[in-house]
C-alpha cells in the first residue's frame, strides 16, 4: 500500500529506544518511554499561505527528526506503526556527523 500525506503532514516511522542506559543498565519493556525519535517517510506538498502561495516543507522522506513525546497520531499500515504529524509538531532535523561538520 502507498500513502501520501496531504498538505504540511508528515508520516513517520518511530525508531526504537535504546534497550541499556550509558552506564549498561538494561531496560525492562514496562520501564521504557515511548521514543520521541522518527524517521520521516513521505511528507505532503506543504502548506498554502493567504495569497494562496505553496510553502514547501522544511524535512524530507529519510530525515531523522526529534517530535514531542504526545506528537501526531498513530496509525497502522501494512501491520506497521506509523504516525501522521504536522511539521509544527516537529523540534527538529537530527544531521549526521559528517553533514554537520562540514556545515560549520
């Protein structure tokens, strides 16, 4: 199945939280929070300003984002969750080491 989501909506695949804390302490399921961590997997068009202007989106299909802990809702594709968030709810665009470096 495909989808596409419509105007500034995003789809997102949550990522797994990390199973030890730093120090080795494994953690138990019922312990763990829900990751505020994704991966961005379609995006709409974007939005239309009062002129009627398209505002395109700031993410892309592959980006690593971090979104609040209650952010989007939660729908199931294909037997995987997924959630459909505006691009308000996200903080922002996680850039691996080597993009960031060069960057600066």
């Amino acid at each position: 199945m495909t989808f596409r989501p419509l105007h500034d909506r995003i789809l997102v695949r949550r990522l797994e939280a990390e199973e030890k804390t730093a120090g080795g302490i494994i953690i138990p399921d019922t312990a763990k929070e829900k990751p505020s961590e994704g991966e961005v997997i379609a995006v709409g068009a974007g939005r239309r300003d009062e002129n009627g202007k398209l505002i395109e989106l700031d993410v892309k299909a592959g980006d690593r984002i971090l979104f609040g802990k209650w952010s989007g809702t939660e729908i199931r594709l294909d037997g995987e969750d997924f959630l459909i968030m505006k691009e308000s709810d996200i903080m922002g665009v996680i850039e691996a080491q080597s993009e960031a470096k060069t960057a600066a």
